[in-house]
C-alpha cells in the first residue's frame, strides 16, 4: 500500500492570521474538500477556525 497516495500530510493554518498551524494526516477518499476545524491558537490563546492549506 502507498504510504503517501491515500492519506498526505497536510496543515491547517490558523484564520487569526498569528502564523501558527497543525499538521495532520487526511483521506482524500473520505474529505475531498478542504477542511475546517475550530482549535485552540495557543498565540491567540482563543478558539479560531483553522483551514487547510495544500
């Protein structure tokens, strides 16, 4: 099995604008379209919406 062809690596950056993002894995398959997220900021110390980012 292709380690990299069904679940790459991608990141989510923040929508505060602060720069800070996570990394994670996703299937294609499953989330074909981009992801939104709520997660802590820890620069913004908040809640913010992250969105990923190719």
């Amino acid at each position: 099995m292709n380690r990299h062809g069904t679940r790459p690596v991608v990141r989510r950056g923040s929508t505060a604008g602060t720069g800070y993002s996570y990394a994670a894995r996703t299937t294609r398959r499953h989330d074909p379209d981009r992801l939104e997220l709520r997660k802590h900021d820890p620069v913004a110390r908040r809640h913010v919406v992250f969105r990923e980012e190719r």
